[in-house]
C-alpha cells in the first residue's frame, strides 16, 4: 500500500496545530454517567414502610391522649358542653303552687304561684268557652322589682298563653280608667282558643312603688265589649281576705276607699220571697142565699 506523501504522521500534526490555534482550547469531551434505574419494588417498599409509620404513629397519640384524660379530669367550676340539639334537661319548676289566701272577688275562684321576692295570685270567674256569660282573669303580682315586660300588648300576649294557651288576634282602642289603686291601662282585644272566640277588654296596673301589679282582661257576654265602667269596678272590688298576711305597702293600697259609682256586688243568688196575701175588705158584697118558699 503506497501513502501519500502530503498526508503523513508530521503532515498531520501541522494540521491539527493550525487549526488548535485558529478555534482555540477546546475542553475534552468526557461521557456522563448514566442515572441508576431504580426497580419498583424498591419504591413500593418505601411506600408502604410510611403507611405502616403513619399508623403507628396515630395509634400512640391516641393512647397517649387517652392516658391524658383519664389522668387529668374536668375541673368542677368549668361548664359541661351542651349539643345545640339536645333534648332540654328535667328541672325542678321556678314556682311553687300556694294556697290562694290573699284577694277576693266575688264568685272567682283562686290560684297562687310563689318563688323568693316574687308571688301571684289569679283569679278566674266564669268560662272562656261560655259565650252567654261573662269572664274575668285577673292576675295579682307582688313584687319588689320594677316592672320589666314593656308594652300592656306584651303583657297580655304572656298572660294569655299562660291562661290555657290563648292567643292575641288582633288589638283595638287604648285608653286609661281610674280606680282607687291608680290608673288602669286598657286595650280592646280579641282573644282565641281551639273553639272560641271573644271580644275582651285588657287592663294592667303598674303600682309606682312596685310593690302591687294588676293585669288580666274582661270579656262580656254574646262577642260584646265590656262597658269602661264595669272593667273599673271589676278592678275596684278587688279586697283581701279577712287575715291575709300582707306587706303595709299593699295593705295600704287594699284600704283605699272604693270608688262612688261602683256599687257593691249583687249576691249570685236571692231568697225567695212569699208574695203577699191581698187583704179582704170588710165592705165587700156578699152573696145573699134565699131559703125557698113553703107551700
């Protein structure tokens, strides 16, 4: 095999001199390393080694919360948490049922109710389901708190749910009648229950000493409204029984003198009185009775 002679071994190296000095230093190329495939089973491995970390992990925070608890109970003074939800706890009622021993009013029956610094006394006469005759429901409070339930309106609405769940339809005039505790609020009001409905007038007195409130309402006979002055004279009436043990501040409202037109009550009932035998006259004329002629 014949060479060249313009391409031998000092040919070459002159070459590659020429054109190191015409491009430079290079850097030599060296090979990278390839990156190591790692095999899935190693990464399943890894995976599962956290779950099973994870849940040890939970495990031993709840023992040890439980641990927490059982070493550390509630403090007494701290309020138990109650679910938004939960049925309402049994108590013990805030009023206790009292013999009705203070006030009088004619046929109406008596009921009190009484807790520290606080007493009621109802009196009822008649049938709110009785349209033919009238119905009173009159609430004495004795108290040494001022009066905090606002509006009469708001006063009987609570009074009427108390009074076998009656409710409020609609509300008319307002007015002021006096009476010897002071003067009395009024308001026309209708009133309903399951099966009636009566036309009513509601009262409320607010004694400036706090010491004797009055509240109810009357209702007259066939949907009419009570006359003013049988709802003053209804409140009027109103006297305490022989004995009651009252404080001087309401003994001392009881003893005011009734007022002029308002006449005691009627009795409910009347003894039957004989009706007199109508006299005889001396000078009335008699029958003269003739004997028949003999023969």
């Amino acid at each position: 095999m014949r060479h060249r002679p313009d391409f031998d071994d000092a040919a070459l190296a002159r070459a590659a001199d020429a054109l190191a000095r015409e491009i430079g230093p290079v850097e030599p190329l060296l090979p990278r390393p390839l990156p190591r495939a790692v095999p899935r089973r190693s990464w399943r491995g890894r995976a599962a080694g956290r779950t099973i970390a994870a849940a040890a992990v939970i495990a031993l925070l709840s023992v040890l919360a439980s641990e927490r608890r059982l070493a550390d109970p509630p403090l007494a003074d701290e309020a138990a948490f109650v679910p938004r939800y939960a049925a309402p706890a049994v108590a013990a009622p805030l009023w206790s049922e009292a013999a009705a021993d203070r006030y009088r009013l004619g046929d109406a029956t008596g009921s009190a109710r009484m807790q520290p610094g606080l007493r009621e006394d109802t009196l009822t006469a008649g049938a709110f389901a009785v349209q033919e005759a009238p119905f009173l429901h009159l609430v004495a409070v004795e108290t040494s708190e001022p009066d905090g339930e606002g509006s009469l309106f708001v006063t009987l609405a609570r009074r009427a749910a108390e009074a076998g769940g009656l409710a409020v339809v609609r509300t008319g005039e307002r007015g002021q009648l006096a009476t010897r505790f002071g003067a009395l609020d009024t308001v026309d009001a209708t009133l309903v229950d399951a099966e009636s409905r009566r036309a009513c007038t509601a009262f409320r007195l607010n004694a400036s000493l706090a010491a004797l409130r009055l509240e109810g309402w009357l209702c007259a006979p066939l949907g009419q409204l009570p006359e003013p002055q049988a709802v003053a004279c209804t409140v009027d009436r109103l006297s305490p029984l022989p004995g009651a043990p009252l404080s001087p501040v309401v003994a001392a409202m009881l003893a005011q003198p009734r007022a002029a037109a308002c006449p005691p009550e009627e009795p409910a009932t009347t003894a039957a009185v004989p009706a007199p035998r109508r006299p005889v006259r001396k000078n009335a004329a008699r029958v003269r009775h003739s004997r028949p002629a003999s023969p």
